[in-house]
C-alpha cells in the first residue's frame, strides 16, 4: 500500500485522474516489466501505443526549430526516491515557451542508462525535466549525460540522495534547474508519451542536441539507490518525424 501510495504521488502532476487504488504495481524487469506493462490493467493500455517514448533519434527532419524560452528561477524544493527514480519536485512560477505557450516546470527526474538515443548512442544517464501548460498538455525537456568531470549542480543535489524508497528530503535553498542545461540550448524535437505507465501519448519531447557532463562517481551514486537501471527500451518511431 505504502508502494502504491509514493507511485501515484509521483504520476500525480501529469496524470491527475489516476489514483491510488487504479494504480497497478509495475517495474523495469520480469512479470512487471516493460514488455508487459500494457497487459497490467487497462490503464496502461497506451503502453502498447504508435507513438510511445523512448526512441532512437535519427534520421532527422531539417528544421527552424525556434529558440526555447526558459523562465525559470529557483524553485527545486524537495527530492524524493519514489522507487522508479530520484526526482526533485519544483515550485510554481518557472516555465519554458515552446510555441508561444507557456509550460510550467513540475518536476525533474533521472534515468540511468539514458531511455533515448541520439544517433545510435546511449548515455549513461538522462535528466527529464516535466512541464505542463494550463490544459495539462505536457512537455518533456531532455538532457544527456556524458561521462567526464563532475557535474556541479548534480553535486549539490546528491548531497540530499535520498537513499530509500520513500525518502523525501526538503532543498534549502531551492535549486534551480536551468543549471543542468548545456549553454547552447539547440534541440531535437519529436511528439511520443510518459516512459513510464500510463505511458499517456501526446507529450512534447524536446531533446538538447549537446550533452552535459557527470562523473562515474555520480553515476554510481544514482544507480546505487535505483538499485536496478530505470529506462524503458527503445520504442519503434513508426509514422513520426524528428525535428532537427
Ligand atoms: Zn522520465
């Protein structure tokens, strides 16, 4: 119960109908794991869906993509161990304008190895950082993790890892996400979904064409409390282009 419980908690802000007791267990491997998350509950049923994330990036689509517009301000208040990741939940008053349309940052969250791949390559780890606008259409803004020097805002955070499923530790000061960007903001962009049940369809997926770096000891961090690796495999892209 208590599992179930932190699970809807975290789904909470991109998912607000799904409650507790619809909620069924699911994981990263065996009777649970992704290949069976459709069959789950009905719920789910959008696992088994055209238009499902992760993806290999390729094959790109020229575009203008224009320039993303980050509003954000310190706001990174609290990080939690859910289980399925380590996400920091995000203050009201930060957003990005994709589109001429404000999405306000929720909360970010880290896979480790990497759920997308650019080019055929896989990173060991990636950071989702997830926004909604007013109608809860949601955007997803992705970074890449290279191995190298460590990371400076990924080091004041994993100062507050919270080593436990469950675990909610409070930030002071607040952290701002903007941090983890590379300077150069150029982006791939494709339309997919949650990559985790519900696996909800329509989501923007923007993804920064540079990646950041982490040290191996920052990555070691992160897996040790996950215990096992958090991505989804590849799902096919079929009908979809990727902007780029
Ligand atoms: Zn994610």
């Amino acid at each position: 119960m208590k599992k179930n419980l932190f699970c809807a908690a975290m789904l909470l802000t991109s998912f607000s109908a799904f409650t507790a007791e619809q909620h069924a267990h699911w994981g990263y491997s065996g009777e649970t794991g992704p290949e069976n998350w459709a069959k789950l509950t009905p719920e789910f049923g959008a696992c088994a869906g055209k238009n499902q994330t992760p993806v290999n990036l390729d094959g790109f689509i020229k575009a203008e993509l224009k320039p993303l517009k980050f509003n954000y301000k310190a706001g990174g208040s609290q990080i939690l161990n859910n289980g399925h990741t380590v996400q920091v939940v995000y203050d009201a008053g930060s957003n990005v304008v994709i589109d001429g349309v404000e999405y306000a940052l929720k909360q970010f969250h880290f896979h480790a190895p990497s759920e997308n791949q650019i080019k055929g390559e896989s990173y060991p780890l990636e950071g989702h950082f997830v926004h909604a606008d007013k109608d809860g259409n949601l955007a997803v803004v992705t970074v890449m993790f290279k191995e190298g020097h460590a990371n400076e805002a990924l080091e004041s955070l994993w100062t507050h890892m919270p080593a436990k499923e469950g675990d909610k530790i409070a930030l002071s000061p607040a952290n701002n996400a903007l941090k983890f960007f590379p300077k150069d903001h150029a982006y791939y962009r494709f339309n997919g979904s949650l990559t985790t049940p519900p696996c909800t369809e329509g989501v923007r997926w923007i993804v920064m064409k540079k990646p950041v770096f982490v040290s191996k000891a920052q990555i070691d961090a992160f897996k040790k409390v996950m215990v096992h690796a958090n991505n989804r495999p590849l799902q096919p892209i079929n009908a979809r282009e990727i902007l780029g």
